[in-house]
C-alpha cells in the first residue's frame, strides 16, 4: 500500500515536470526529471513514515468502502 502512494507521488511530480517544461518550449532534461521523481518519492515515504501505517490503513479502508458504496449506487435495477 505505502509503495503503490509513493509510486504514484513520484509519477504525478514527473508528469507534472514535463507538462511544465512542453508549456514553456524547453527540452526536459532527464537528470532533473529524475531527480524530482526520486525526491518527491523520498519525500513521501517519509510523510507516511511518519503518520504512521495505521493511520494510512484506516484512511486506505474508508477509501475502499466509499468506493464501494459509490458502486452500487450504479450497479443493479434502479427503484424508483
């Protein structure tokens, strides 16, 4: 779980490198990409680190059961 959070950190500051660098016209430059990527990487795991896996499981539960609930809002026969 904490891997698939810091994964998603470092994609999400990588993707938001280039879409910085393409809206400027300047070449990305793959140090600074990976540099940034492996910083916000580093920079996660030490939030979560900190908050503690306890708390990233609760907050990991409730995610799972209001999706959950969100789905079977639109699955099945409506009643009206």
């Amino acid at each position: 779980m904490l891997a698939m959070v810091v994964g998603a950190v470092m994609i999400v500051a990588a993707l938001l490198y280039v879409l910085d660098r393409r809206a400027k016209t300047q070449p990305v430059d793959y140090t600074d990409l990976g540099k940034i990527a492996v910083g916000s990487g580093v920079l996660a795991s030490g939030v979560l680190y900190s908050i503690g896996t306890e708390t990233v499981s609760d907050v990991a539960e409730s995610v799972t059961s209001a999706a959950s609930a969100a789905q079977d809002m639109f699955v099945g026969k409506p009643e009206f």
